[in-house]
C-alpha cells in the first residue's frame, strides 16, 4: 500500500437549503478520534440549537477507522451521504459535520439523502486538498561521540528532526520519516556502533 494519502489542508464550509431547512456543512483535518471527540463536543455546544448535528469520518491510510452518525434522523440518511462524499474524493483523516436547522416541512427518506449529500459535497468542494506522507518517528540513541556522524546522516537524508536531546554524554534524536524510507534509514544509522534505535508509535 502506498503511503501517500489524501486529505484536506484546513477547514472549510459549505451550505444547503431545501424547503426552509438549511444544512451547515464543515469539512475539517484530523488525526486521531480523541480529536474529532472534542470537535463534535464543541460543535454541538454551539450549535445547540440546531435539530440535528450529524457527521462522519475517516482515519488512517488505510481508512479502516470511520465512522456514520445520523444524530436523531432516520438511519441511513445523514451520516452514510456524508461518507459518501468523503470516500467518492477517496480522502481520509477528514470530519464532515453537517448541522440541520429544520424549516417546518419534512424531507421525506430520499430528500434528507439528496441533502445531506449536497451539504457534505458543497464542503469538500471548498476544501483544499492536499497529499501527505504516512510518517513513521524514529528515536536514535547514542554517545556524543557520534554526535557529527548522526547529524550529517540527518542532512544528506534531509530528515525532518522532531524533538533533541543532546548533552556531553548521552544524545537522543527523534525523527519524522516517511513510512517507505524506515527500513533503509535504519540500517544506514545501525552502521554507526553504539547507536540504539527505537520505532515510536506515534
């Protein structure tokens, strides 16, 4: 699997109307659901008075981790359109939210699908979007002794350093590196003796 995927940049809005009632749309990056936890409890507290505050999303190159939830409207309708839309532009670390202030005149099944679709879509299409690189953090543990070596496998590789401990005897390095490249970084750096090498899950 290629751990190239696609998602948004940054949030965005969108915006639906049908028969008074109007369908608020936000499209929004994420990274974890203790994120997308604290969002949809923010969100509801806003809109609190809102008839339905329905959403979905996606996790994980391998967008195994989602989720549809029709918030109070009849199953199938709000939550699985919503995911439609993110799936059909094949992103993932991405919340849809779609707030339904009712206008007095029930949708019916097929009309709460249309909308729900229309509000999610109107969203995406506002957002930017975007490839990023499945990452992998690598901590490299070593003496100072091998402090330069270290370092100048760190700029011919042009690493991205996350966090770095360095003083006169230990050293640590945390690195960001893209998920393809772990293998061949480790046996590059294990050729530097004393140096120990940890794989975060990060």
């Amino acid at each position: 699997m290629s751990d190239i995927y696609r998602t948004i940049a940054s949030r965005a809005e969108g915006m639906y109307k049908d028969k008074g009632s109007k369908f608020l749309s936000f499209a929004l990056p994420v990274e974890n659901v203790e994120e997308i936890k604290k969002i949809l409890k923010d969100f509801q507290h806003q809109y609190h008075d809102a008839r339905h505050v329905c959403y979905a999303y996606v996790l994980g190159n391998e967008k195994k981790d989602w989720r549809a939830n029709d918030a109070g409207e009849p199953s199938g309708t709000a939550g699985r359109p919503i995911l439609r839309q993110i799936n059909t532009l094949n992103l993932t670390n991405v919340l849809v939210i779609v707030v339904r202030y009712f206008g007095g005149i029930l949708l019916g099944t097929s009309g709460l699908i249309h909308a729900y679709s229309e509000a999610a879509s109107d969203a995406l299409n506002h957002a930017e979007i975007i490839e990023k690189t499945v990452q992998c953090h690598l901590k490299i543990s070593f003496d100072f002794l091998q402090l330069n070596s270290i370092m100048k496998i760190i700029k011919e590789q042009k690493l991205q350093v996350v966090v770095q401990e360095i003083d006169n005897e230990k050293c640590s390095i945390e690195l960001a590196v893209a998920q393809h490249e772990v293998s061949d970084l480790i046996k590059i750096i294990q050729n530097i003796s004393g140096t120990e090498i940890e794989v975060l899950n990060r």
